[in-house]
C-alpha cells in the first residue's frame, strides 16, 4: 500500500435552554459536522481523493411538568449534502406513581446519514478485515416505541422495559465473498462493504439493577434480550446477541484509589455470513487514583483473557484483542 488515509471530522454544536414559561422548560439547538477525505500519497506529495461532506441539524424540545406528569415534545430536522432533508419526531410521557417510582412511555424517530467511509467507494480500508465504502448507500431512519418502569430506593435503583425498532434502510457490513489482497500477496484479507437492509425490527426487553452494599461498594446488573428480523430473509441481524448479561463492582478503596471490574457476556449471534457464532465471556478492570481535586489517573485491562472468534465461528477480526491502557482525566 503506497498511499495514507487523511480524514478529519469537524463539529459545532450550540444549545440554548428556555425555563421562564411556567410549567415549561425548553430546549433549542443546532450542530454542523463536516467530513473531509483525503488519499495522499507520500513519496510523490501528490493527493489523489480530496472530498467532504456536511450535515447540519436543528432541533426543539419542549418539556412539560403537570401535576403528576410530564410531557416530552420535540422535532428535528436533519439536512444533509448529499442525503436531503428528513424531519424526526418524539414524544414522551412520564407518569410519577409516587417519590420511589416513575411510569414512561415514549416514541421517536431516526434518522441517520452513513458516514464517509461508508457512502464513498473510494474509502478503503484494513478494519476487521478490508471494508470498502458503498456509492449507493441510503440514509437509515426509524421509528421507536418504548414502555418503561424505574423505581429509586435508598440502597436500590431498578430499571426495566419493552422496546420495539421499525428501521428502513439498516446500513450495516456484509462480506462480499471475495479474498483481496491489498497489503501483498502473503497477506489475504475478506472483502466486505456497506449494505442497506431494506426493512428491519429490533425488538427485546431489558432490566438494569444497581445496589449499594455501603458506601464504598456497588454492584450493577445489566440484562437485555434482543430478536432482531431481516424482514425480507426472516433471519436474524448480524453482530446483534440475543441475550447479553453485564456485571460490574465499583469500589472506592481508600487514599483517593477506586476500582472497577466487570464481565460481559454476550450470547449466540450470527455475523456477516450468515454463520452462528457461541457465546462468550469477557472479563475487565480498572483502576483510578485521583491526584487533585480535578486530575484523575487511570489504568486497565479490556478483554483480560484475550478472547477471540477464532475458536467459536465468526469474523476473527471482529472482536477487539486484549487492550491495556493508561489514561490521565482533567475536568476543568
């Protein structure tokens, strides 16, 4: 490969929050991304790709707290260069049953633009294997619906709902079923690109547990169970677990020190091909030290035992290896 990816990705976004209306609180906003490509070459200087895209989009959302409830109302409009305009609703209603316990009903819709990687053909690149972009990649929208109960005890918080996705247009990555070789003839690669799955739902159910055992001490539990639908093929979306199961320990050990550790599992799925890939664990951990008052340092391990697909199906390239970090957080 005699050539380098040069992409860039600005943004702005600006909000301005209205409570003066009584019983009303109101929030306005917009936000501009602009993506640039460009493929240089190196040895000659020379640059042979140089494009962009932009989207901007604008929105309003207004609140209203009557009594017991509160009303949730708000739209957004989305213009994009090269995918048009699309308008998105949502709306939402909480019902208080008392201080301990809230009752939630919502819908909204999406709509979301491929990137550039995605919607060039001229994008091309080493990720999981060699993705290129899609020319004729359509923007994805959907429409959302969502029946929620929480409750907020001392000691307990307890989140569960229902939840349904409609999707036209799911963008998401198929194999072509090709073998390139665009890193040398001894280095073969899976081709995939960007498809669009015409119709798809995305419906499931999940509960959310977090318990104080004292005041250094937390556990959460987190389970969701997913049945996705290729509504023309009847098969199930790829890289999307029918059942995941996530728990976390976060402790605070004294002397500024605290810690997280966590595993996740993520049941049977199918990716690209079509091809069922076994459950599998992993495990994480963390630890923190705040040295002032707004610095914190952190160190960790993600994918401790270092899993991979290639002993149970599945893209080997798919699944992130093990990753050791060090990090420093300034909050100003």
């Amino acid at each position: 490969m005699n050539y380098i990816h040069n992409l860039t990705t600005d943004s702005l976004k600006g909000e301005v929050k209205i409570s003066a209306l009584k019983y009303n609180y109101i929030v306005l906003g917009a936000e501009t991304a602009k993506e640039n490509y460009k493929r240089k070459y190196p040895i000659s200087g020379t640059t042979k790709y140089d494009f962009e895209a932009r989207t901007n989009s604008y929105y309003i959302q207004d609140e209203i707290e009557l009594q017991d409830f509160v009303f949730t109302l708000g739209t957004r409009l989305d213009d994009s260069e090269k995918f048009g305009n699309e308008w998105s609703s949502n709306v939402g209603a909480v019902y208080k049953i008392d201080d301990k316990q809230r009752l939630k009903l919502s819908y909204g819709e999406g709509f979301k633009t491929p990137s550039l990687q995605e919607s060039s053909s001229e994008y091309q690149t080493y990720s999981h294997g060699w993705y290129v972009g899609n020319d004729d990649l359509k923007a994805e929208t959907s429409k959302s619906y969502e029946l929620a109960y929480e409750f907020y005890g001392e000691d307990t918080k307890f989140k569960t709902a229902i939840f349904k996705t409609d999707l036209d247009n799911l963008i998401t990555g198929e194999s072509t079923g090709r073998t390139v070789y665009p890193m040398g003839p001894f280095m073969p690669l899976t081709e995939y690109t960007y498809v669009n799955v015409a119709k798809a739902t995305i419906k499931g159910f999940e509960a959310d547990v977090d318990y104080d055992f004292n005041e250094n001490h937390k556990i959460n539990l987190n389970y969701t169970y997913l049945k996705t639908e290729d509504k023309e093929t009847n098969e199930e979306l790829s890289y999307r677990p029918k059942n995941t199961f996530n728990i976390g320990l976060s402790s605070e050990l004294g002397w500024g020190v605290s810690s997280y550790l966590s595993a996740n599992y993520l049941g049977t799925q199918y990716d690209s091909s079509g091809d069922k890939i076994s459950g599998y664990t992993l495990f994480n951990a963390q630890i923190s030290k705040k040295i002032t008052k707004d610095l914190t340092a952190r160190i960790g391990v993600d994918n401790i035992g270092d899993k991979h697909f290639d002993d149970n199906g599945g893209d080997p390239y798919y699944l992130k290896r093990r990753l050791a970090y060090v990090g420093l957080n300034y909050k100003f």
